[in-house]
C-alpha cells in the first residue's frame, strides 16, 4: 500500500558557488557573439545577475566544454514551451501524474507550475542567440521534462510518479537526473528502492534538493537521504549557509547558491527565486559538464570530482558538515581536477542500505529447514457445551462450587456466633444477681 507523505514542492531550494567577491574572481570578458555555439555576453544585465557563472567559475569550465553529449532529466512540474530558452535543448519528456501532456510539457499546479521551467533553465537553458538573456550551466546539454503533479495536481500516488519517472529517465538515455523537491520524513517508500538502484545500476547521476528551511521543511527529507544521491544545501551571494533558502543535515554533499536566483517561467517572463530547488540544478549542470568533458566517467567519480574540488569554508572544522556537506562547488576545479577513479560512490551504498534495513529481501532465496519438523500430538476434544439456562436459577456448576461451598463455610460461623452471645448473656446475668442493693 502507498503511504501518503505530506509534501513540499522545491519552490525554495536553491544551491550556490561562491559569490564574485568571495572567489575574488572578475568577470570573464565579453567574447565574440559571432564565436561559439552558444554566445555569451556577460555585460547584459540578465547575465550580470547570474552571479555563480563567475562565483562558480562555469565560465571558466565552458572553455573546456558547455555540456554537449549529455542528457539531464527534470523530473518536476513540466518545462514550459519557450523557445528562446528552451528551443532545441528538450529532446523528449513524459507525463507521470495523470494530469499533464504526454510530452510533459504543460506546467502542473496552480502554485507550482513554473517550477520546473525555473529549474531547467537554471541547469541548461539557451539564452539568446545574441548571447543575452538568462543561460543555463550547461547550455549545450539536452534535457527530459517529466512531468510530475504535487497534491491536489495528480491522480496518481506521488510514490508511484517519482518510482516511475525515474525508471522512465533510465529508459531514455539520462545521464543526470535532476530532484528539486522534498518530502517532510526521513524515511521513503520501499518503491524508491528499486526505482533509485534503476539509476545507479545504469550508471546516472542522480542530484537532490536538500530543502528549505524557510517553506516548512525543518530536517532533510527523502529523496535527499536516500544513500547515493548528491544531496546539495544552498548558501547566499557570500557562500554562507542560507537560513532561509536551505536546510542543514548530514547528507549534504555540496553547497551552491541558492539564494537571489533567476528562472525563466513556463510563459518566457523571467523570475526571482530563491531555494535549493535552484542550488540543485546548478549542481546537475556542473555534473553535465564534467560527463561532457570526461565521456568515460562513471557515475560515481562525477560525484567524487565534484565533493572533493569542492572549495573548503573557512571555519568548517570537519567534512563532511551539516552545514556545506564538503564545501563550495567549483566548476572549473570539477572538470578540470586530475583525479583518481573511484570504486564506489562516496555518498553511500543504496543496495547495502536496503540489505541491512528492508526486513525482507526477496532477492534472497528461503533458508533450507536445518532438521525435521516435531510432532505434535493433538489436544484433546473440547467439552460438549450444555444447554443454556435462565441466569435467575442455580446451575449445577454454580450449586457445585458456589452455593454448597458458601452453606459450609456460612452455617457453622452462624452457630459460634450463636453460642459466643448466649455465653455473654449469662455471664451479664450472673453479675447482676451478685450486686448489692444500696
């Protein structure tokens, strides 16, 4: 049976690079429009405001690639049908809830409906072809909108939509899996279990939101606790831990901003946000980067390449913390960082997990009995039951060890009674007759 969770859509989650004035970095000068698939011109004020191309340094990483060759999937409330941001970068999508398109394009939720647009144009949107208006980290990376409906904008259990999207994004060729929501527990559907090891058996980065403090979400809820995600935390323009705009808990991996955000909404009208629903994208972007730049990558060493170019905080006395999980994303260290591969992923082991705390496993055959089974011999028959009778009148059970019982015990206590006051009355007589007269 599904168990309904009360949910949060990612509306506030955001994760941040270092601002400009934290990374001591300038911006990068405008290039020749007519140079580069996708030109970019940082004096245009849209661009401008996109502090973590700098704080982050992507800038510094599209020297080396901007995400071609790579898939990234948003499983959210649909990307909106904005050609200039979106144009050719999706490729395909797909409606979970039973409210949407089947390409998942049509925005779900009367509240929520932007979300998805915001969070994928943050991940890969195309700006213009003058090289203004917003871009996303990875501009030349391709995109899945898989649509998903929060609350009263699905039909179907939202369990069963996630468990689903995520298989359905394995099947179409992600390479990076992009999860800007949150639930309000710990704990998840036994579902996710198999829909998660899908995507880690089919080697896809799978990136989380960790949630925000300020929408209600007081501790880090699944998906981001579940072991192999890239859990990310937001910080503001300065890199410091946003109150606000992210929650804090032992999963986080890696901050980035999450903090005076740009999105391009489902209509083309660009929108000021804040959350780590904003700081994930980012994330998912850089991971699209580095799988771009390094197309023999797995899994597991994109997300250790980014956890350990992470930029330290000062302060942090041991990683990972609660606070910046290993620290700060950088970009440019992420992609470019000569690193040894790994054997597993660094943010835990998700089929262990399931090993040691799912109570059945039934990929496990049934034990073989050790030795033969004992016989029991058969208890005895019951009692023939009587006959019912009036409750008013004695029956001979209640005569046998009630009234007989209660006459033998009763009677002879009635009898001492009896001679112990006629004793009294002819001592009293007795001293009567020997009192003198006055």
């Amino acid at each position: 049976m599904t168990r309904r969770r009360t949910l949060r859509s990612a509306a506030a989650i955001a994760v941040v690079a270092v601002s400009v004035l934290l990374m001591g970095a300038t911006a990068t000068p405008a290039p020749d429009p007519s140079t580069g698939p996708v030109p970019d011109d940082p004096s245009d004020p849209v661009r401008a405001s996109e502090y973590w191309l700098d704080g982050a340094r992507v800038r510094e990483a599209w020297q080396t690639t901007r995400g071609e060759g790579v898939r990234i999937a948003i499983i959210d409330t649909g990307i909106g049908d904005v050609p200039q941001t979106f144009g050719d970068a999706v490729v395909g999508g797909t409606d979970v809830s039973g409210a949407g398109s089947p390409d998942g394009r049509t925005p779900l939720g009367a509240v929520d409906g932007n979300h998805g647009s915001w969070v994928a144009s943050l991940a890969a949107g195309r700006g213009a072809a003058d090289g203004t208006g917003m871009i996303g980290v990875a501009p030349e990376a391709d995109l899945l909108s898989i649509s998903v409906g929060f609350g009263a904008a699905a039909a179907v259990p939202f369990t069963e939509q996630v468990a689903e999207a995520m298989r359905w994004a394995v099947d179409h060729g992600a390479d990076v899996i992009n999860l800007s929501f949150t639930t309000n527990t710990l704990d998840w559907d036994p579902s996710w279990d198999d829909a998660f090891l899908y995507a880690f058996e089919h080697d896809v980065v799978v990136v989380v939101a960790a949630g925000n403090r300020g929408s209600g979400t007081s501790i880090i809820g699944a998906p981001a606790t579940i072991p192999g995600v890239l859990t990310v935390g937001g910080v503001d323009q300065t890199g410091t831990a946003s109150v606000e705009a992210s929650t804090q808990g032992i999963t986080i991996g890696i901050s980035a901003p999450s903090e005076g955000l740009l999105g391009v909404s489902a209509d083309g009208k660009l929108a000021s946000w804040s959350g780590t629903s904003g700081a994930a994208p980012i994330v998912a972007g850089i991971a699209a980067l580095i799988r771009s730049a390094h197309p023999d990558i797995t899994a597991n060493d994109v997300i250790n390449r980014i956890i350990k170019t992470a930029i330290p905080v000062p302060g942090v006395q041991r990683t990972p913390d609660p606070l910046y999980g290993y620290g700060l994303i950088d970009a440019q260290a992420a992609v470019s960082a000569n690193l040894l591969p790994v054997s597993e992923n660094p943010m835990g082991d998700l089929e262990e997990w399931v090993r040691l705390y799912r109570r059945a496993d039934p990929g496990q055959p049934e034990p073989e009995p050790t030795s033969a089974p004992v016989e029991v011999p058969p208890l005895p028959d019951a009692d023939a039951p009587t006959e019912a009778g009036s409750p008013l009148l004695p029956s001979a059970d209640s005569l046998r060890y009630g009234t007989l019982p209660l006459v033998a015990l009763t009677v002879p206590g009635i009898l001492v009674a009896l001679g112990v006051t006629a004793a009294a009355r002819r001592i009293r007589s007795a001293r009567v007759r020997r009192t003198p007269h006055s």
